[in-house]
C-alpha cells in the first residue's frame, strides 16, 4: 500500500480527490471555444497549408491519372497475375476501409458509452471516415476491369433478365460498403448542422453567410429542435455502432468463406474489426496531432485524449496479437498439411520480412510501449508508434492477401507478386486525396464538434452554481491532468 | 394580432439568461405560469431542460422503427423476389427457397440499417420544420449569439396568455436580461 494515496483530511480534499479532469483545460468559456474553433476556418490559410495542400493535391492528381490510365488500357497495367489475383488492389481496399472505422467508433460506440472525451476528436475523426471510404470505394470500383459494368453490382431489373448473386460475400461488401458511406455521411452531416449556425452567425461575407446559411438548415438552438435532434443522434449512433461492426465482418467474409489455407477461417470476423479500429485510431492521432500542434488546440485536444485514444490502440493491438497467436495455432492444432505450409511460409517464405517487420514489430511490439504513462503522454512516442501502426496494418493486408495466393496448392503454380509503377502511384494517389480532403475539411468546416465540447465544460451543467475548486493545469512543458 | 406603435407585427417576447443554469431555472418558472406557445434557445442541447420546459420523450423513435422495418422488407423483397421467381440462381449448393435465408441476412441486416438512418435524418428535420431559412428571431440582432454562449426564452404573442406586461414581468423575475420585444416581419 505504500503507492496508496492518504485519506482525506476535508471533505473538500475528497472531493478533489475524485474530481475527474476536466476536457477543456485552463477553464476555457463558450465563447472562446466558438473563438478558436471558428477562427480556424474564418482566419486566412496558413503558409504550411498551402505547401502541404500543393503536396498531397500533386499526389492526388498523379493518382488519377493512373486510374484513368488503368482504366483506360486495362487491369494488366497491374502487377495482378496469376497465382496472385487480388493484389495491391484488395490490399489497399481493406487498408482505407479499416481506417473509417475508428471514426464511427468513435462517434457512435463511445457516444453510447457516453464517453464525454469524444466530443473533441469525433468531427474530424468522423470526416476521416468518409475520405477513407471513399479511397477504399476507388478499389473494388476499378479492378473489376471494366468499370462501365459495374452497375451489374445493383438489383437493377435488365432485358437480359439476369440478376446478381444475392449469396456472395461480394456483393454483401456491396451494400455493406454503400450502406456504411451513406450513414457516416448522414451521422457527420447531422452533427455539423449546430456548427455551421454558428459560422453562418458569425460569417462578415455575403458568400459565406449564405452558403453557412444554406447549410445550416435555418437551425436557432431552440430546445424543441434538440429534443427531437438528440433523439435522432442517438438513434444514429444505436443505428451506426452494429453497422461498423458488420462492414469489417463482411470484409472479412470475402476472404473467409473461401478455401484457401490462411482466408478460410472464423476467427476472421472480430480479428479484422479489431485490427480496423487498431488501424483507425492511429490514422486519427496521424492526422490530429499536427492539427493541434498547427492550430494551437491544446486546451480541447488535451493529454487526456491522447492518452485514452493510446490506450485503445493498445487494447485492440493486443486483440490483434492474440488473433495473430491464435491463427498459428489453429494451423498447428488443424494438422491440415497445406494450412501449416502457409503459415510456415508467412513467417519464413519470400515475404517473411513483411511478417516480422509489419506485422510483430509494427503491429504487436510497438503498441506495448502504451503500457508506459511516459510513453502515452510524450506525443513523439505516440506520433511513432502511430506511423507504425500506420505502416503495420498495409503489411497486415499484404500478408493475408498475397500472403494467401503466392503459393497455392501445387508449387508448379506458385509465384510471386511483383507492383508496376501504376500500382504503387495508385496508392500512393489514394494517400493524396484522402491527406487533400482532410486538408480541405480543415479549412472549409469546424474540426472540433463546438456544440458538443460545449456541453464538456461545467457551464454547460444546470446545477453549476458556484464555481467549485479545480486545480488550474498549465498547458506548458509537463502537461499533466492529474 | 399585436402590433408595435410603429405597424410591426409581433413575433414574441424574448429575454436572454446568463447562463444554462439561469434559462433552466427561468423556464420551470414559464412552465408553471402555464404558458404554451413558448421556447428557449441556447448553444447546446442542456441537460434537463426538456423536464424543465414540461416536454416529453422524442418519438422520433417511431420513424426509425418504421423506416428499419421497411429496409428490411425491402431487402426481403429484392433479394427473394429474384431467388425465388425470377432467376434462379444455383450456386455454392445452396437453396433458392426459404432455406437460403442466411446467406439474405447481410444484405437485410445493411438495407434496416440504411432506411432507419435516412428515417432519422428526414424525420429530425421535418418533426422541428427544418429547413426553414428565415424566422422572426433571427430579426434581433442579440439573437445571433445563441450559436455562440447566449442563453434566450421566447415566449409568443399568440400564446392564449399573452399580455405585453404580464410577460415583461414574469421575464424580469426570472432574470431575464435585454428583455425585448421580437418583430414577425
């Protein structure tokens, strides 16, 4: 017991004990959160934007022009052949994917769990949902070949009579995907609707303040509007957090509702969610530490939340590590001789640094640098081990899929899987537009939910009365809460 | 229907509050006094203030519920419809009958989800009469603050118990501030 803090003394001293850590540091008011938050959007483009803009909107271009080129002489442009079928295609389809689903566990699970820490990073968690669903969408889109067939995909009556296979794991990613797009974009739209009130009250231009006010719906904060308003975001949450889980499932049926050794299996389910939130959660540190260190948010995007946000990364890499074990066993235990073979392979066939480097050290290893409060609360530690994490789950994806075809059940077949220059621009494309998207929604709308961090600080409670004694935190060097 | 001296219909009479806690405590006091036709306005949904105003549960809940169950028929329909009569399709030696059933379930279980969202969406809109582009309120220039931190309470002029210094008074008791009166046009 000798770590145990002392009793209290006052009931004052207790209840310093047990007051929990305020969201918004240095006891920041309403108006300076509309302040910092809007003035983000209202204040001209700061230089390191537009260089980082003409980056990632040069990355974005040469990617589309790679796609028109694919698309336009054909898939051969690729590296795909036989044995390896789905390659950097399928492999950047899951990685982006995977990367959506932190952001609606982010709005939707933690809002059911009424985790008030959310309200900070949920708008732009959730904004990074629809970039990267729409760079995953790029994917299966164009590797069909020919793109203008893709509307074979929808139950569209047709005079050749022929309807699509309602049984395939592919076309349940169909509906899975779409559904999931157009519900994120719902659930972020009605989130913004309070928020771009305030620029449109707040807007000096006649441009702006229509296009805020066009927007905005005619929203006035009138409690009748959020009783039913409330009501809705729950429902949207309740509605979004099944459907989360259920995406990455059926991602992951694609591959385990066929036979090859290391796809075929039932552990595949949660093992991907757990590896998309991993991924995802990441993907937002990757993106929002910049942001805060950029736009000086460090009273709302406080230690706290990074902290809790590395904390979960460490949670679900270590699901992922347990999912990694638990294959390899079930190879051995299985005694099936083709499915050892393929694990075998994995960690020491052609491919083998990719297991070592990606998947243990990125993957398993450097996720447990989180159990250490040093390391939680440095944010180069976590901004590395986030690359990592970043780095690890591409490989993940590799792995699996490529992983899986190269050396199938007859060697006379086995091969190995080389990315042309439109492969890897392709990707590499995808990383532009969805890094320009972000950049442009920085720009453009309220990064931060204001309505909802307002009702984070004690102003916001109807029983606060006098203000009680919290312990003002100074944001400089040594930036504990606690 | 009132007018101001100078022609102006009027809309209600407004007050802004300091605070959450002041417009909660001003809008039990509205409530008691029996008002109808009356709202208060703030920058976030408040805690407690849909018992403070004498307001119930949302049964948004309702639209929800009718647009999942129509996603799920409706993923009923498209995909035994063609399974059943119009092409059957025989694959992974599965049946085209009933007994297929699980291999429907994604693809029911995405449509629920997807017509319950959209339900909730239009209904949030069209239960509160949104989009509504112009209102009265908007023509106070203090008003533009409740998307900021102000806290305000209007009560309509045709509330059965509207009476210009009825309302002033009962505004001023509760602390209102700035206490003014709104125009329709």
């Amino acid at each position: 017991m000798d770590g145990a803090p002392a009793a209290p003394e006052t009931i004052q001293e207790a209840e310093q004990q047990i007051a929990r850590a305020p969201l918004v540091l240095n006891r920041r008011n309403l108006s300076w959160l509309t302040e910092r938050i809007s003035g983000v959007v209202e204040q001209p483009a700061p230089r390191w934007w537009w260089v980082a803009f003409t980056i990632t909107a040069s990355a974005a271009t040469f990617g589309l022009f790679c796609l028109g080129y694919q698309i336009s002489t054909g898939v051969g442009t690729w590296g795909n052949n036989i044995p390896v079928g789905w390659a950097w295609d399928i492999t950047n389809f899951v990685f982006w994917i995977g990367i959506g689903h932190a952001g609606t566990l982010i709005s939707a699970i933690l809002f059911l769990l009424r985790q008030k820490w959310r309200t900070s990073i949920n708008r732009s968690a959730e904004a990074m949902t629809l970039f990267a669903v729409i760079c995953a969408a790029i994917f299966p889109g164009v590797h069909v070949g020919r793109v203008w067939m893709a509307w074979y995909l929808a139950p569209i009556p047709n005079n050749w009579a022929i309807w699509p296979n309602f049984r395939s794991a592919l076309m349940w990613d169909v509906f899975a995907v779409s559904t999931y797009f157009t519900v994120s974009v719902l659930f972020w739209y009605t989130g913004l609707v309070p928020d771009l009130a305030t620029l449109r009250d707040r807007a000096t231009t006649k441009i702006r303040k229509f296009l805020f006010g066009i927007f905005a719906l005619g929203w006035r904060g009138s409690n009748r509007h959020w009783r039913h308003y409330e009501m809705a975001y729950l429902l949207l949450a309740g509605l979004s957090t099944p459907l989360v889980l259920s995406v990455h499932s059926v991602v992951s049926f694609d591959f385990a509702t066929s036979v090859l050794p290391t796809w075929h299996s039932t552990i595949f389910p949660p093992y991907f969610v757990a590896g998309a939130i991993f991924g995802g959660f990441a993907m937002v540190l990757t993106l929002l530490l910049p942001c805060r260190a950029m736009f000086k948010l460090h009273d709302v995007i406080t230690p706290q939340h990074i902290d809790k946000m590395a904390k979960i990364i460490l949670l679900t890499g270590s699901f992922v590590g347990y999912a990694y074990m638990m294959e390899f066993f079930i190879a051995w235990y299985s005694g099936n001789s083709y499915e050892r073979f393929a694990f075998w392979n994995r960690i020491f066939g052609p491919y083998w640094w990719y297991w070592w480097v990606g998947m243990l050290f990125c993957n398993v290893l450097s996720p447990q640098l989180f159990w250490f409060r040093w390391c939680r609360y440095n944010v180069y530690v976590v901004y590395f081990v986030c690359m990592c994490v970043n780095a690890g789950m591409w490989f993940e994806r590799f792995i699996i899929i490529v992983g899986g075809l190269h050396r199938d059940f007859i060697p006379s077949s086995w091969g190995l899987f080389i990315p042309t220059w439109v492969d890897i621009w392709t990707y590499i494309g995808t990383l532009g537009i969805f890094t320009s998207l972000f950049l442009l929604f920085v720009r453009f709308l309220p990064m931060i939910a204001m309505s909802e961090v307002k009702t984070a600080v004690p102003e916001a409670d109807v029983h606060y009365a006098t203000p009680p004694e919290i312990q003002s935190v100074s944001t400089g060097g040594k930036e504990r809460t606690r | 229907m009132m007018r101001t001296p100078a022609g102006h219909k009027v809309y209600a009479m407004a007050a802004e509050y300091p605070s959450a806690a002041a417009l909660c405590e001003a809008a039990k006091r509205v409530r008691d006094a029996g008002f109808r036709r009356w709202d208060v306005f703030s920058p976030f949904p408040i805690h407690g203030m849909d018992e403070a105003m004498g307001l119930g549960k949302s049964w948004l809940s309702g639209w929800v519920l009718f647009g999942g169950v129509s996603g799920l028929l409706t993923a009923a329909l498209v995909e035994f419809g063609p399974s059943w009569f119009l092409y059957r399709l025989d694959v992974h030696g599965k049946p085209w009958n009933f007994w297929t059933v699980p291999a429907f379930f994604p693809i029911m279980f995405e449509l629920t989800v997807l017509f319950g969202a959209f339900a909730a969406f239009f209904a949030w809109q069209g239960m509160n009469g949104l989009p509504r582009w112009y209102h009265p309120l908007f023509n106070w220039e203090r008003f533009s603050r409740v998307t900021n931190d102000g806290f305000f309470l209007a009560i309509e002029a045709r509330d059965p118990r509207f009476t210009e210094n009825g309302v002033r008074e009962l505004l001023e008791q509760t602390g209102g501030q700035h206490i003014t009166i709104v125009h329709e046009d």
